[in-house]
C-alpha cells in the first residue's frame, strides 16, 4: 500500500504565506520525483512544481517562479511546498503526486505522475 497526504493548506490574505506537506508512506517505495499540481474553481488542473527525490533537482512553473520553494526531507519522506506572497489566483486545490517513471530530467506534466494524494485547499483572499 502507497500513500500520499497533504496537510497545511488554508485562508490566506493576499501577500500571506504557507507551508504544504506531502508525507510518503510505503514498503521501500522511492519515486523518481514529487510534484505539486494545483487545479482552480473552473480550471484544469496545472503543474507547480517538482523535485527529484536524489539530487534534490527542482523545476517551478512561471506563474510561481520567485515565490514558492519546493524541498524535501527524504529520511521523514516528506515534500514540502512553500509559499510566499500569496495572490488571489493562487487560489486552488493543491495536490501532491508521485512518479515512478522517468521521463526527462523531470516530470512537469500530470500524465508522467502515478500516485496521487486527496489535495489540500489554499484560498487568498483580497
């Protein structure tokens, strides 16, 4: 059995910040990478950022560039994304996913990632 879990989404003012978790769980499971995806009220769901689980490689999207951090603990197989200056649009069910398979130097689209977790909700407010 594989989990994924998020936790620490909530209601954020605009310029706020917070901190998700995505705790790993499973019989010596190692992923290839860990990313973040978040999808809007009325939008597809998006990529935000990514991490491979060795080497501690990172890729953000453009629309978080400068403002969110993508890191890992791998002994507490733990990712964590945080974000800071939070807008309006930020605004978004925040899901965490996993890949076993490589597909270049890192995954950044949903298709490339196996397991997924429930997500957590992240509201701004103006």
């Amino acid at each position: 059995q594989v989990a994924l879990v998020e936790s620490g989404g909530g209601l954020v003012q605009v310029g706020g910040s917070l901190r998700l978790s995505c705790v790993l769980s499973g019989r010596s499971f190692r992923p290839f990478s860990v990313g973040w995806f978040r999808q809007g009220p009325g939008k597809e769901r998006e990529f935000v950022a990514a991490i491979t689980w060795t080497g501690s490689t990172t890729y953000n999207a453009d629309s978080v560039k400068g403002r969110f951090t993508i890191s890992e603990d791998n002994a507490k197989k733990t990712v964590y994304l945080q974000m800071s200056s939070l807008k309006p649009e930020d605004t978004a069910a925040y899901y965490c996913a996993a890949a076993k398979t490589q597909f270049g130097p890192i995954p950044t689209t949903a298709l490339e990632y196996d397991i997924w977790g429930q997500g957590t909700q992240v509201s701004v407010s103006s």
